[in-house]
C-alpha cells in the first residue's frame, strides 16, 4: 500500500496545498538576493541554528508596536518576515509572521504579536513566548494559493538523531477566532461562515544527514502533525494509510509525495479540531518506521527542524489565531 502512494486530486491543483515545506526554502533565494535570512540565529540555512545563545536578535528592532506592562512586553510584527528570537533562560524559540506566498498582487494583510517576559523566565524550562497572529488575505492564485506560514521554530537543540530522543513532549494550546482579538475558544461554525482556508500544524524534517535535516527544500521527510484544517484547500498530500490515537485525540496518517520538492510528506491529520494537546508525540514519529516500504524514516535519520503556525490562505474577515500555551520539549536518551 505504501509503495503505490495516489496522489490525491485536488493537490494536483494545489500542488504543495499539503505541505508547509517550500516556506523555509525561500531563504536560499533570499540569501540570493541580498536579503536578510528568514530566521536569525544562524540564517544561513532557514533554521535557528544552535548559535541561538542569547537571543537578542530579536525583541528589538522591527517590532511596529510595542507595549510594556508589569514585566511583560507586547510586540507586534508586520513584515512579511522576520525572525523574532527572544531572549529566555530556558528553551530558544524563533518566530515569523513569514508571508512567504504574499506576492504584489496579493490583498491583504497580516500581523503577529508575541508577548515576552522581560525577566526572560517562562512558567517551565519549556516554554514559549504567548503569540498571536491576525490576518486576512483574498485568495491566491490556484498555482499559489498560500500566502504565509506565521510559525514559532524551537532553537538550539536540533538535529537530534531519532533513536536518540527518549520523548517529545508537546503541551500546546490554541485558539482560531473572527475579528481582531484572541478568542477564549474556536468556534468552527464562525470560521467556515469567513470561508477560512487554513490549518494549524506541527511541521517537522527529517534526513539522514544531519545537515541536510536542517534544510526544508533538500530534507527526505517532512512529517507534519495537523491539529485543525479549515476549508477546502487545505488537505494533507497523499492517502490514508493508517490512524491511531494519542492521549484522547484520533490521528489519520496520510503519505505521499510533494511534486514540488520530491519530498516525502507524512501529515498525522487529527479527525477533530483539537485545541488543547498534551501527549508525548515522540510515538508518531516512531511509528512511521515499521510501517511497509522503503519510503518511511528510520531511527538513523535526524530530526533537522521543528515548527508550530498556521499556514493561512485566505478568509473573509480579520481572523486571529492565538497561542497562549506551548511548551516542547525534546528530550535525549
Ligand atoms: C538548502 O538546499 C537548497 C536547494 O538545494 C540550497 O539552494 C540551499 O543552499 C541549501 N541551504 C543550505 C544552507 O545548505
Ligand atoms: C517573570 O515575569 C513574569 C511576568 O511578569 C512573572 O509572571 C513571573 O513570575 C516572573 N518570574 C520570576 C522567576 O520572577
Ligand atoms: C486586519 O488585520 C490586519 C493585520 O493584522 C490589520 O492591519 C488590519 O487593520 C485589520 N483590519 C481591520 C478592519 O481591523
Ligand atoms: C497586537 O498588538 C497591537 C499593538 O500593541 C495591539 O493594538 C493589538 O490589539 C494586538 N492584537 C492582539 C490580537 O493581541
Ligand atoms: C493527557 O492529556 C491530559 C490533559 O491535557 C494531560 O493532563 C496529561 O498529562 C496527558 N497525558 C500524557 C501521558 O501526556
């Protein structure tokens, strides 16, 4: 089954409709350009690197409004990218409104806001600055209906070679609302009456090299975790090859592959939008190894890069997607 993978039919209209994959490639074209790398740290790859050290790329310069409260600090960010990488004593996060499909044609607009703590401590080692991202675009063309991928990048820890994590602790929470402002919880029947296009997503690589794991255009594998999609034009690469069901939320497993890149994709689909997520999601990339064929990684491959966001492709009003809580946590054995 796994090695007669059908591509289904509506990613031949959309062809990297499933895949989050191409949005870190434009690094190299920027990088060519003469323009700034997408995410800071090390840039020269499109990942944060492990020189992530103090952070204080970000936080700074760039932010286009910016509010100070009882030891917190509100930042938000306009640009189509720009790597945010704030200062923290514990885990390193990148972050990008990075509109990477906004082209001169394109309308609308989008913005992300993160919230720091300026004693540079979160709740756990783990934590993440809280981050909220408001946008609204038109549709795309058919050829590029995406318009921006608006992620958080873990930093410093990776690559870290598969048969050498004992865990991946996700605990994650996230709301999609319509207007301006964080809302408290999703309410689907308001997001499909805006005709929101979207998902919310884990995007992860994989390669044998570790090297080349860092890199999302050159990587064998992306495997993706999909805790909602909205709309028509967000469906995973591939078909259905197997399901399971992780501390209360059932996974559908799609395979198959990115025309665009030759890529490997693998999309852990929840059946349900899921906002609250706490598990160990180690066990859906150890799963992918026994399963028939030689298309699937294995524990000697290394995992290059780690993203949350949302890849927006239209609506027809301001929607917010809000990340109050995320902590990852990758552990070595
Ligand atoms: C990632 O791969 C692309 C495509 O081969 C290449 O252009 C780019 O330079 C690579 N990036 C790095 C840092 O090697
Ligand atoms: C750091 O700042 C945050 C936000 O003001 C606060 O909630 C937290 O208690 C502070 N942590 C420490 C260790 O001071
Ligand atoms: C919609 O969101 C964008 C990006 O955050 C913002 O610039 C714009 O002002 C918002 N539009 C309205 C009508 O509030
Ligand atoms: C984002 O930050 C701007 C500027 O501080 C503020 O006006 C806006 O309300 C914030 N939006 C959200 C969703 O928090
Ligand atoms: C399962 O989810 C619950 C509720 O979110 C959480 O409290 C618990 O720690 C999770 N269990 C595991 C094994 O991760």
């Amino acid at each position: 089954m796994a090695l007669k993978l059908l591509v289904n039919a509506s990613l031949l209209v959309i062809p990297i409709g499933g895949s989050l994959g191409a949005l870190f490639g434009i690094d190299a074209h920027r990088s060519a350009t003469g323009q700034p790398p997408l995410f800071t740290g090390d840039g020269s790859d499109g990942n944060g690197g492990s020189t992530g050290g103090g952070g204080s790329t970000g936080g700074g310069s760039g932010d286009s409004g910016h509010t100070v409260n009882n030891g917190v600090t509100n930042s938000m960010y306009c640009q189509n990218s720009y790597g945010i990488s704030p200062p923290s004593d514990g885990q390193l996060y990148t972050l990008n409104p990075n509109q990477w499909g906004v082209t001169s044609s394109s309308e609308g607009a989008l913005c992300m806001n993160i919230t720091t703590n300026n004693n540079e401590t979160y709740p756990s080692k783990y934590t993440a600055p809280q981050f909220s991202v408001t946008w609204q675009y038109k549709p795309g063309p058919e050829t590029q209906p995406v318009h921006a991928f608006p992620n958080i990048m873990v930093d410093g820890v990776l690559p870290v070679e598969l048969g050498k994590m004992s865990s991946l602790n996700l605990d994650l929470h996230w709301t999609y609302g319509v207007g301006n402002t964080p809302a408290e919880t999703t309410i689907e029947s308001e997001l499909t009456a805006q005709t929101l296009n979207a998902n919310v997503a884990v995007d992860m690589f994989f390669d044998s090299d570790q090297t080349i794991a860092q890199n999302s255009t050159t990587a064998k594998y992306e495997v993706m975790i999909w805790f909602a999609n909205y709309g028509t034009s967000t469906d995973p690469i591939g078909s259905q090859v197997t399901s399971r069901e992780l501390n209360g939320t059932s996974f559908e497993l799609y395979a198959g592959t990115n025309k665009a890149t030759g890529q490997n994709v693998f999309t852990w689909k929840a059946t349900e939008p899921t906002e609250r997520f706490v598990g160990d999601i180690y066990q859906l990339i150890t799963d992918l190894y026994s399963l028939p064929g030689d298309l699937y990684p294995s524990s000697e491959d290394y995992l290059g890069i780690f993203s949350f966001g949302s890849e927006a492709f239209y609506s027809d009003a301001n929607v917010t997607f809000w990340v109050p809580e995320l902590g990852i946590d990758i552990e070595k054995s």
